[in-house]
C-alpha cells in the first residue's frame, strides 16, 4: 500500500492541479482531485504556491482549516462513495443530499462525520470504526 509522506500528499495534490492548468494528460485519481479542487477556488492560490505552504501547520486553536486536510478527507469520501464502503455510505450521502439540496453540502456533513470517525480512532488507537461512521451519517441531514 502507498503510504505517502504529509509532504508527498499535499504535493501530490498541488501537482495534479498544476497538470490540469497545464492541459497535461491526467490520472484517474488526478481527474478527481482535480474535481475536487474546481470545488474549492479559495485554495487555488495556495495550490500554485505549494512550496511557500507544503511546511505549514494549521491548528484548529488557531481558527483555521488545513486546505490540504481539507482537500484530502474530500478524496477520501469521493473514493468511499465510488465503492460504497462502507456499506450504507453512498445511501447516506443521498439521502443528505436531498435534505440539503446541495451536493457540496452533503459532502460536506459526510467530511465532518469522516474527521469525527478518524479522530475516534486515534483517540482510542483503534482503527475507524464504520459503524459510528454511519451512525453519524444518520443524525445529518
């Protein structure tokens, strides 16, 4: 499995965006970061500039949201959502979806509830657990 360095995954980001300003070819997993991306036009700067930010922490205490860790948990529900897994993700997100009426939304409440799951998971060195996912899927929307 590719277990990519914080460094090696923001790059990895701001590259693929580069490449579709470019008009180079892309990667399947290039064209949905790229997606993604076109989602977010607050973040495209920082993306240009990567290596002025690829050091850069963001703490919450600090009130400010980690564009990359952003962009990153989006990848992550775009894949989940791709194979349903977990099982019951995609029937989630649809069903917020038409409560919200806004697909950026939806996926949006899908990031929170992902972010609570991972952070579960390290606060009791656990691995995610897909049941609290869902869980938390289902008291949004």
């Amino acid at each position: 499995m590719f277990t990519p360095s914080r460094d090696e995954a923001r790059r990895f980001l701001a590259g693929a965006w580069a490449k579709f300003g470019a008009g180079q070819p892309l990667s399947g997993i290039e064209q949905r970061v790229v997606e993604i991306v076109a989602l977010h036009p607050e973040y495209h700067g920082l993306l240009a500039q990567v290596d002025r930010h690829v050091d850069r922490d963001w703490t919450p205490d600090a009130g400010s949201t980690n564009p990359f860790l952003h962009l990153s948990l989006h990848l992550a529900v775009a894949e989940q959502l791709a194979i349903d897994q977990p099982p019951g993700i995609r029937g989630e997100y649809e069903r917020i979806l038409r409560a919200r009426g806004d697909a950026h939304a939806a996926l949006h409440d899908v990031l929170e509830c992902l972010g609570e799951t991972v952070w579960q998971a390290q606060r009791t060195g656990g691995g995610p657990d897909g049941a609290l996912y869902l869980e938390c899927l289902r008291r949004k929307g």
